[in-house]
C-alpha cells in the first residue's frame, strides 16, 4: 500500500487501485515498465537516464537492496526459498483474460521458458544477472526460443532483451505485461491464474 498525502487515499501497489480516502474506486494508469539491472539497462539504452537517489533517505534505499535480491530477513518481506510458498517469489504474466505465474527459483534453474498462455505462444528469459526479466509473444507456436549468454535465439534469428532483431534489425518482439512479486500477492489479484508446472 502507498499513501497519496494530498488526497489521504491509499492505494494497493499490486492493482493501483485507492481502497481507502476521497478517490476510493479510482485505478491509476499503469505504465509499461520493465525490471532490470542498471547494467542491463545501459547494455539495451546506452543514452538512458537514471534517478539519482535521495541522500536523505539513502539508509532506507540501502535496507532495500536485500529485498530486491531475495536476502531480507524482514517478516512481511522475506522470500521464502521454496516453491509455491506464500513468500515464493513468482513471475506473474497478464495476457488478454489469461494469467500464469512461474515460480523463480525454477526460471532462475532454466533461464528460458517457452510456453503458452490461452491461445498465444510466449517466452518468458532471465538475464545471466539473475534479476532482469522479459516476457514477450512467440512469433509462432513452433517457434522455440534458447538462451545464448543474453541473447535469445530462435533459428537463424536472435533478440536482445528490449525484444529488437539483432539480425536484421526489422521485426521487434511483443512484450507481455510481466511482475515480481510474492506467489501470495499474484494468487489474491488473479484468482484464477494458472501455475506453471514443470513434469
């Protein structure tokens, strides 16, 4: 949850939706975002552009860096090392109707996943950082892609992790609105997700 100080609504991060205070029913635009590194994101974007942080609050940006790689001992933002725990970190994916969620410590195992989700080929890679990921559309259902270093492959033709051609320079990748989150957090905002599950 976040406060809006001038409105005194609250807001759930997972839906962006004010539960509580005078805009209560209200949904915030999501905007397409991406998690990555700050290495992959000038690796992608060598012109990018980064905030700096708040010196004042430099202690709290600190405490945070354990979260963001799985390591805080905090109760409400442990990860669990299990999965399909409550504190499990998952992949969730939206597509159109649809939603999955993919278990971390599994995509941390495979680094690339190519699956489905309803009626559309996707496939889901995790960077060699072990943090930036992408989900984009496959091209087609026969279509399967590996994972070489950082690039992901499917034939003769290779993406980077923005999803360009490198090989021609001319088609582009689909992106699919992906999140990180608690396996908890995923399961309540879409109830009916589907897990996937490996044989």
């Amino acid at each position: 949850m976040f406060e809006d100080r001038t409105t005194r609504s609250w807001w759930r991060q997972a839906t962006g939706e004010a539960i509580v205070g005078s805009l209560k029913g209200e949904v915030l635009p999501e905007i397409e975002s991406s998690q990555q590194t700050v290495g992959k994101l000038f690796e992608l974007h060598p012109n990018a552009l980064v905030m700096q942080l708040d010196e004042f609050s430099k202690d709290n940006y600190d405490s945070l860096a354990r979260y963001e790689k799985g390591r805080s001992k905090g109760g409400l933002t442990r990860k669990d090392s299990l999965s399909w725990k409550d504190k499990s970190w998952v992949v969730g994916v939206q597509l159109g109707n649809e939603s999955k969620a993919y278990d971390w410590e599994m995509i941390r195992r495979a680094r690339i996943i190519n699956d489905r989700i309803g009626d559309k080929p996707v496939v889901l890679a995790l960077s060699s950082d072990q943090q930036s990921f992408v989900v984009f559309e496959r091209p087609a259902e026969s279509e399967n892609f590996t994972i070489r270093h950082d690039t992901l492959v499917a034939g003769n033709v290779t993406y980077d992790f923005s999803g360009r051609n490198t090989t021609m320079a001319t088609d582009q990748l689909k992106k699919v609105k992906a999140y990180q989150e608690f396996w908890h957090s995923w399961k309540t905002f879409h109830p009916n997700t589907t897990q996937y599950l490996t044989q």
